[in-house]
C-alpha cells in the first residue's frame, strides 16, 4: 500500500471513504471549493469523463474551503454524486498533498507515485485520464 493512498475521510454523502481501496490503479485526486468560478467550469469535465474511467482511473473529488450544505449543492448541480466527493472542510487533506489553492488535481500512478499536481483544464485532463486507462 502507497503512503499517498493511507489516508480515509467522509463523502459529502455521508459514507466512509478508504484510499486503500483505489490501490493498484492511477488515481485523480481533485481539490476544489463550491464557490470556486475555475473549479465550476472543470466539474463538468469531471462529470463527463469520471463514470467512463470509474474502473481504471478513479477520479476522487476533494472538497474544501467552504460549507458542507454549499458543497452539497455544487455536487448537485454539476451532477457530481456519481464519483466520490470527500469532505475535507478542515483542510487535512489538502494540507496533507501540499494544496494551497483551488482548482488542483493531483494525478497518482499505480504505484502511488504523484506524477503531476496542478492546474488542467478539461481537455488536458481529459488526454491525462484517457492516457492513463490505456485508452
């Protein structure tokens, strides 16, 4: 088990989440805040290509800096309850990766190496997801 997977949280839906869970497959890690302009206009591409990919490259929001309920509504309305949004109001996760702004998404091999952590817009994310499923 990676050291960048040993790590578990609360959906926004209010389920237990283990990262141990997505070991042995890529993973996108997405940081994100409700209210975040950038972060709106990426949750679409999230939404379009995360249930495509759910098995091969797990994409796993991280929501933050911001209140629960508004993050509650930005899933809703970008059609986001189909991929794993983890609570992290206070911030341990985003600490813990080294996030210090939204939009980020932290990209992580199959074997736990980050291998890109940044700024992508959909396009470039949706070429990094397909690239990484072998598509």
């Amino acid at each position: 088990m990676p050291d960048t997977l040993r790590f578990t949280g609360t959906t926004l839906a209010g389920t237990a989440f283990d990262a141990a869970q997505l070991a042995g497959r890529p993973v996108v890690l997405w940081f994100w805040a409700p209210w975040c302009a950038t972060c709106a206009s990426q949750a679409w591409t999230v939404a379009e290509i995360a249930p495509r990919y759910r098995d091969t490259v797990p994409i796993v929001g991280v929501a933050g800096l911001g209140e629960r309920r508004a993050m509650q509504e930005f899933v809703i309305e970008f059609d986001l309850a189909g991929t794993p949004q983890i609570e992290d109001r206070a911030g341990a996760l985003w600490r813990r990766f080294k996030v210090t702004e939204q939009s980020i998404f932290v990209i992580i091999d199959r074997d736990g190496k980050v291998v890109h952590q940044g700024f992508l817009d959909g396009e470039a994310l949706t070429a990094r997801v397909a690239a990484l499923a072998g598509a």
